[in-house]
C-alpha cells in the first residue's frame, strides 16, 4: 500500500476558511444531530398516529394506516429524497414551486421531514405489533370500566405498548441518524457529506472516513445509553422489561 | 540465543534477496513486468476525458493519452504483449484504488494542485480549465457581481465550490452558496431553477449544456473565478523509475502534434455516444504546455506563449 497517512491533517485549517479539517467534520456532525433529531420527532408522532390507526376497530382508519405504510416503506429513502427535493416542486403551480425552491436550508427541511416520513412508517408498524402484543383483555377491561376509545388508548394500551417496544425503538432511532447519511443526495453536507468533501480536498481518504466513523459510533452509542436509562426509568415491576 | 541468531540470518537473507531483484525494476514498473498487465482507472462520466461510450467501453481524450503511455510501457519493458486492464473509478474511490495497486493510472479529469501532490503525484498536464459559472440565459447574469444575492450552486469538495466561497466574501456578494453532490445534481439545480448558478471548471460546464435538452438556454459566463488549473494523470507518489516513463510518453504525445490531433479530435469534432461537438478551441496556455510539457501544480507556471 502506497499511502500516505497524516493524522496531524484534522490540525491543519481546510480550504473553506472555516477553521481546520476538524471543524468542518464537526460541523457536518452537528447537522447530522439536527437532522436526525428533527427526522426522529417527525416519526415518532406520524409513527404514533398511524400505529394506533393501524388498530382502531374502524375500517376505513386502519385502511388509511395500511396505506400510508404500504407507501412510505416500500420505496428506497434515496429515491423519496430525490422526489420530494427535485420532483415535488415541479409538480405544484409554477409560483408555489419557485416558493419552495428559494427556501432557505431547502436540504434541510426537506431531510429532515423526507427522513422522518420514512422512519414513521417503521415506528408505526412498531408500536402496531407493540399494541397487537397486548393481552386481549386489557382492552375489554378498559371498555368495562366504561372508557371510550381514546380513554382506552390513553391510560391503558398506548402506555404499555410503548414501554414494550421501546427496545427496538430504539434501534429506529439509530437507523434515522445513519439514514441521514443519505441527505447528501440533496446536497445537505452533514458528516458523510464533509468527510467526503475532506477527502476531495486534502486526499487523505482513510482518515476522513475514519474520524467519520468513530463520530457515527459515539454519537450512536450515546443514543443507546440514553435509551437505556429511558428504558430502566419507566419499567413497570414484574412486565416484560420490568425487574 | 541460537534461535534468535538463525531468524536473524533468515531475515537478512530474505531482505538480501528482494533488495538483489529490485535493483533492475522498481515499484509499478516490476509489478507490471511481473504480472504482464497495466490497469487503467477510468471515470463513468466525465465527458470529453474519459467516459462510457454506447458500448459501455471507456473512452475519452484521456484514455487515449493514458494507451500511448501504455505503449510507451510496453516497450520500456520490451514486453510482446501487456495485457491493458480497466476499473472503474469515482472521486471518493480513485485515491484507495490508486494506493492499493489496484489501478496504475488514473485517466480522468483530477485537478493537479501542491494540496493533492501531498498524496499522489501528476505527470504532464494534459488540459487546463478555469472556474467559471452557468446561468440561464433568462436569468440575466453577466458578470460575477450579478450573482448578489442569489443562490449559487457548486459540486461539493471541489477546488471550485472553494473559489466561490473565497469570492463570495472578497466581493461581498452575499450569495447564498449551496454544495451538490455531483455535476449532474448541480446542473439539475440550475435547469430546475433551485439555484441561479453553478460554478464549475468550464470544459465540464459546456459538457453538461450540450448534452441537456435545452443547449440554447444556458450561457456560460466570460467572467472567471479562477487562473486556469491543469488536469494530470494521475500515478502514484515516490515511483520516480515509472513516473520517467509516463513522463516521456506523454510528452513525446504533447510536443510531436499527436497531442494537438487528440485535443482536436475530442473537443472540435463530435464524439460518442450522441454525437456531441464541444466546440472548444484549444487555448493559449494549453498550447503553449504542449510545446513544453510541464506537470507543474501551479496556475501561475501555466502561461500563453509570446
């Protein structure tokens, strides 16, 4: 092998004039966090919705859940991205598509929300079978005690549904960081997209995706503690999770 | 203490050897004695240097240059037969690719610049280009100061999207600067209005307009960002014994008119697969390299001819 390595190369100032190698990697961290902060809100409300539509005892709403899931997972997220940033535009009236175009952090928005549709549509299948886990009983019971529908998912279902899958959640919020990854697409220039354009500029290919990597796995493995702590504060004793 | 003593021997024994058989060839030259074969990396896309024509087959004003150096390698080794094997490489894979020894040569359109030769090396320069931008005719930008305020896109990790953001604030412009992921984004930015602008080296910009549906609506502008910057082929650092040989080749290319015939052949004429003319006269600095080919980094070094 023929290379070069220069670790002292995150040290030296980059060629956009914001600082050094290091602080543009950094700064393409922070939007990755931004980014899969907004996509994971985004999910996990949409994702809520609809699961618990997915369920109601209503044809039509657990039609329109099935729907909008058929729809957003069976196509690849690079592909929805693409549509939403560059063919969306195209299809509204000429003045609101130019309105679109000319938004400030387009990449953005339309990440973050492009993102976030996708994940929902796993969170919602998720929280479906967290529900559809539940003894049949709980729900006649809730009914017997005279609450209605909202009641019932309210105090009885949803809390336990969640705190069931809140494991696998998890790991939906790690994919929804990773996923950001492909915003590069639409041109947003979160930590893949610097750790590429480092390597453009300064050729040292390995240490850029390197220090790209060790962001990825820290910040990942922040999310997982945190879920952890999550997980063992809202254990309910003697239940699944619970001790 | 016997042991140690034989691995010792064993060592210098082995060392002894390989330093005995590299003294006739060295580094790329021996690996493609040895194995019989030369790999050529190539772009997919970077048309007029080295792209896929209709039959997928790489081709291009670089890969033509890249089989003279070939040939040139092939008698340097008195050689009957060399096998030519190609990989297809991007921006993010040439550098691993070339390191590893999975290609030998890079024949694309890789900016020459004193950053990159830290890593790799460049023989001579076989096109020079300068920054400029493409704008639709409609949009009315004539001068670099027309771009104020507007949103401008470049191809990210380029020395373009640089120069742009140096200009943006040396000239106050207050563009509003957005990174693509490729050419092709970019310039989709620009055709569907996303952006007003898209900086880029100008050969590749008048690639991108005549293969659009629309040629007549884009204008490429007169203003520059940049002095004109050299392309290279692209070989690995520290291999001065090969460096020699694609040095000579290229510029017994460039200096014998092979290399003007070359150059006329892929920017004036029309080239595979659509029949595309580029219609880019060669320029004085080029020409005047030709005459005395040089491999210099620097913009400055490139001068027309008196």
């Amino acid at each position: 092998m023929n290379y070069h390595w220069n670790w002292h190369i995150f040290l030296e100032p980059n060629p956009m004039g914001t600082g050094t190698y290091l602080d543009m990697l950094l700064s393409g961290l922070w939007l990755t966090i931004g980014t899969g902060l907004a996509a994971w809100i985004i999910a996990l409300v949409l994702g809520s919705i609809v699961g618990v539509l997915r369920t109601l005892p209503s044809r039509a709403a657990s039609w329109i859940g099935f729907a909008y899931v058929e729809f957003f997972r069976n196509m690849p997220l690079l592909v929805q991205l693409f549509l939403w940033f560059f063919v969306l535009p195209e299809l509204l009236p000429r003045t609101w598509g130019l309105w679109l175009k000319q938004l400030p952090h387009a990449p953005f928005y339309t990440a973050a929300i492009g993102i976030g549709l996708f994940m929902s549509a796993r969170v919602a299948e998720q929280l479906r079978a967290g529900i559809g886990s539940l003894p049949r009983g709980q729900k006649m019971a809730a009914t017997a005690l005279g609450l209605n529908t909202v009641q019932t998912y309210a105090y009885v279902l949803l809390p336990m549904a969640f705190r069931i899958i809140l494991p696998p959640l998890t790991s939906e919020f790690i994919n929804t960081i990773k996923n950001t990854a492909v915003a590069i697409t639409i041109g947003l220039l979160e930590l893949t997209g610097e750790a590429r354009s480092m390597q453009e500029f300064s050729f040292q290919v390995f240490e850029a995706f390197t220090a790209a990597t060790v962001m990825y796995l820290l910040l990942n493995l922040v999310i997982v503690t945190a879920m952890r702590l999550i997980e063992r504060a809202v254990a309910i004793p003697g239940y699944i999770s619970g001790k | 203490m016997k042991r140690s003593y034989l691995f010792g021997l064993a060592l210098a024994a082995a060392f002894g050897a390989s330093q005995a058989g590299a003294e006739e060839l060295t580094g790329t030259l021996k690996n493609i004695k040895d194995t019989g074969a030369i790999t050529l990396g190539f772009r997919d896309s970077s048309i007029p240097f080295s792209y896929l024509d209709d039959n997928q087959k790489p081709v291009g004003f670089a890969m033509d240059i890249c089989y003279k150096v070939v040939d040139a390698v092939k008698k340097e080794l008195k050689l009957d037969k060399l096998e030519v094997k190609l990989n297809p490489v991007t921006s993010s894979t040439r550098i691993p690719l070339l390191a590893n020894g999975t290609i030998d040569l890079e024949c694309g359109s890789t900016t020459n610049n004193a950053e990159r030769q830290k890593q790799v090396t460049f023989t001579n320069t076989h096109f020079l280009t300068a920054s400029r931008y493409v704008s639709k005719k409609s949009s009315n930008i004539n001068s670099i100061d027309d771009l104020k305020g507007k949103t401008v896109v470049s191809t990210a990790g380029t020395t373009n999207i640089k120069q742009l953001t140096e200009a943006n604030v040396a000239r106050n412009l207050g563009a509003n600067i957005i990174p693509a992921k490729d050419h092709a984004e970019a310039f989709l930015m620009v055709e569907t209005d996303r952006a007003a602008a898209f900086v880029m080296d100008d050969i590749l910009l008048a690639s991108l307009v005549a293969g659009s549906k629309d040629p007549s609506i884009y204008v490429i502008s007169k203003d520059a960002f940049s002095k004109p910057e050299p392309y290279g082929i692209m070989l690995r650092k520290d291999d001065p014994a090969f460096k020699k040989v694609v040095d000579a080749a290229t510029a017994a290319v460039y200096t014998s008119g092979e290399g003007q015939k070359l150059y006329d052949q892929w920017f004036m004429a029309k080239i595979p697969p659509k029949g595309l003319n580029l219609n880019t006269p060669i320029g004085p600095e080029l020409k005047a390299e030709f005459a005395k080919p040089s491999d210099s980094p620097d913009p400055d070094s490139y001068k027309p001819a008196m």
